[in-house]
C-alpha cells in the first residue's frame, strides 16, 4: 500500500513538472504572437524581410497609446525590448528588433505602431 502511494505521489510529481515545462516553453518561444491590425502594413513587411534574413537589425518606429505615456507606461514599453527614444503625449518613437516590436503589439495600451518616416533635411 505505502510502495503505491509512493509510486502514485511520483507519478504526480513528474505529470506536473512535464506539463510546467511544456506550458513555460510554449510561452516562451513564442515570437510569432503578436496582433498584426496594429501595425502599419509597411512595418509588418519590414518585419518579414528582417526575419526572412535571420537579422536581428534595429527598425525605428513610432507608436500610438490609448493614453498619456507615463513612467509606468514607458517602462511596460522597455520590458518588450525595445528602446524608447522619444514621447510626446500619447505618442512615441523607439527602436527595436523584429521580435521586440512583436511584442509591443501584445501591450493593451498600444494602439498602432508605424515604420518611422525618414526626413530628408537637406535644403534644395
């Protein structure tokens, strides 16, 4: 009786320990989730080429919130991975890789993210 108790109490162990590390994995390697409707479809493309190449390059981009950008907010936005480079109001611009700015998309505060326009500042 006390050998089955034992066998069963082990049983247990390793049923709970196996679904722990299948549940971590899948949590973890998980880049591919993200919500595509907020972003901008020329930043998606840059997305896919830079993964397509294996690149981890660093895109700059912009992003909306639901909200004035506080500290908390603009800390929640590092935790992604990528680097907040500017904030006005609700409005920011950052840096990050294609799996950083994936990320981003998961924060409930974000509203859409865009490929950062490049201005040319030379006078003609």
């Amino acid at each position: 009786m006390e050998n089955t108790s034992i066998a069963f109490l082990i049983r247990s162990v390793l049923l709970f320990i196996l679904i722990t590390a299948s549940f971590l994995l899948n949590t973890n390697c998980s880049s591919s989730n993200y919500i595509p409707e907020k972003m901008e479809t020329a930043l998606q493309q840059e997305i896919k080429k830079l993964e397509k190449e294996n690149s981890d390059i660093l895109i700059q981009f912009k992003g909306k919130t639901n909200g004035i950008i506080n500290e908390d907010i603009k800390s929640k936005l590092k935790e992604t991975g990528i680097i907040v480079e500017s904030v006005i109001g609700d409005i920011f611009t950052a840096s990050g890789n294609a799996e950083s700015i994936k990320k981003t998309t998961l924060l409930e505060f974000v509203v859409f993210l865009e490929s950062a326009k490049q201005m040319d500042l030379k006078q003609k």
